[in-house]
C-alpha cells in the first residue's frame, strides 16, 4: 500500500471486575457472589495479567514503537485481551457456556501473536497487496479480509487451551452435555437451558485457561523487548509464578490430554458442582 503510515494507537487499558448483576437475575447474583468467595484470587489474578499486558501496550503507544509489526501486535493483541475479559465477566456470572467460545477466540488470536513476534508477515503481506483501498465509484473504502498469520510453535499452556477449547467450543453432543449437562451419565441425559448457577468445576476450569492465557502471553513478552517495551520485568516475573502456583492447586477442575481406553483423550479431573461435592473424572 504505497504511502501508508501508522498512526498513533489509542490505548484503553482498564480491566475490572464486572458489575454485580441486579436482584432477579436468574442465578447470576448467586454465582457472582460465590465467585468472588471460592475462586476470589483467581479473579484478581487474571485481571492483574490483563492489566500488565494493557501497561505494555500503552508504552508501545509512544513513537519509537510505531511500525507495522507493533500495529499488528495491538491490534490482534486487543481481540484476544478483550475476548479474556469478557470470558471473565461470563464466568462472574454464571455463564460457562458463553467462556468457552471467548477463550477459544482469545486463543487463537495469542496464537497470531506468537506468529508475530517470530516474524511472520502477514500484515507487511497485506499492506503491500493494498489490504486497504478506496473505491470512489462504491464511495466506500475496501478492507481486505487477507490471510492470518502461519501457525507457528507456540508455548505448550497455549496450545493445550486452544486445543481443548476448540473442541469444546463445537455443537458436538458431548461438548454440550459437558457444559450445560454435566450432571448426566449412562441411561441418564439430564441438560439445563440458560442456567447461570455457580458451578465450582466449570469456574475453575474457564478460569484456569485465562490464568494459563495469560501466563503464555506474559512469558512471550519477556521475550520480546527487542520489539515492545517490557519494562517491569519484575513485576511480570513475579505474576507467571503466582498464577502458575493458582493452577498448579491439586483439587482444581483441569482437563489434560491423556491416554484411556485405548485411545487418547481429554480427561476431566475433579469435576464437581459444589466446593466440598465429591469429584468425579470424565473422559471425552
């Protein structure tokens, strides 16, 4: 694209809480009360991740970083980010199901970062295909779509959550019956519709994938300074241990790839509805 610049990028870098829901909101306000006292740290941690990834972004804001490969990193950077915390917010309330295709797409796009930051070129690509371009006649502007960047290797905590979530972000049967259906078993199909009650499994798991997001995202920034400025090593440093300790508690609800029956699966360990509920294992 002859003549293109990069403008200066608008950063808007607060992460909170979502907002307790009103009285009468189905089962909401229960699960966000309960939130807040079974898996309260959790919750601080993963925003306390977003908001140390929002302080690089906004350094990278300054004119010494404003090229293409840290437009890319911003703009693909922020789908994920938001995608995270609205996972969270979904998760405050109640509402598991609506995570799972958020993180799955948080995902994805830490993915593309990888890529970025290892060089790919699919924005330089796009740029000097004329990915933008005015159209007089149509008096519109043309975005093309273009193509994301190549998969690379990517950190083993992001891979293993956007392989579960892709999975589970699917209308297969045993991905719904898992989500909103949990309770079933053999010769019993028992499923919910719109159920936002505090589920203590499910919270801990969606939960866990943005605690493992962010630890991903995190640990490829350290790496990245010949790119972003990462200034406070430290306090980064100090945020992958706690939230590698988070997810490292032995009775949280985790889901691992393993081989069973013969073949190999993802394995649910410690699923159960209520805190001090019996666990149970499931096998997808």
């Amino acid at each position: 694209m002859p003549g293109f610049r990069v403008s200066p990028p608008r950063i808007h870098p607060e992460a909170e809480r979502s907002s307790r829901p009103p009285a009468g909101s189905a089962g909401s306000v229960d699960a966000h009360r309960q939130m807040s006292f079974v898996l309260g740290e959790t919750v601080e941690l993963v925003l306390e991740g977003l908001r140390l990834e929002s302080a690089v972004a906004e350094e990278a804001g300054g004119s010494r970083y404003r090229n293409v490969t840290v437009a890319a990193l911003l703009a693909t950077g922020s789908r994920a980010w938001l995608a995270r915390l609205e996972a969270l917010h979904a998760i405050e309330s109640g509402a598991y199901a609506a995570a799972v295709p958020l993180v799955a797409s948080a995902a994805d796009h830490e993915a593309a970062c990888a890529a970025i930051l290892q060089g790919a070129g699919a924005w330089q690509d796009w740029l000097d295909t004329d990915g933008g371009v005015d159209l007089p006649e149509e008096h519109a502007t043309r975005l093309a779509l273009g193509a994301p960047p190549d998969d690379v290797e990517v950190p083993e905590l992001l891979a293993g959550v956007r392989e579960v979530t892709s999975a589970l972000a699917q209308p297969s049967p045993g991905a719904s019956a898992l989500l909103v259906g949990g309770e079933s078993g053999p010769g019993r199909l028992a499923v919910t519709f719109g159920d936002r009650d505090f589920h203590v499994a499910l919270a801990e798991l969606t939960s866990g994938w943005l605690l493992a997001l962010g630890v991903a995202k995190v640990e490829l920034l350290l790496d990245a300074g010949h790119v972003l400025p990462v200034s406070d090593t430290d306090a980064l440093g100090r945020w992958v241990r706690a939230a590698r300790r988070e997810l490292d508690v032995p009775r949280r609800c985790r889901i691992e790839r393993r081989q069973m029956a013969g073949a190999e699966r993802f394995v649910v360990e410690n699923w159960r509805r209520a805190p001090s509920g019996a666990v149970r294992r499931i096998v997808l």
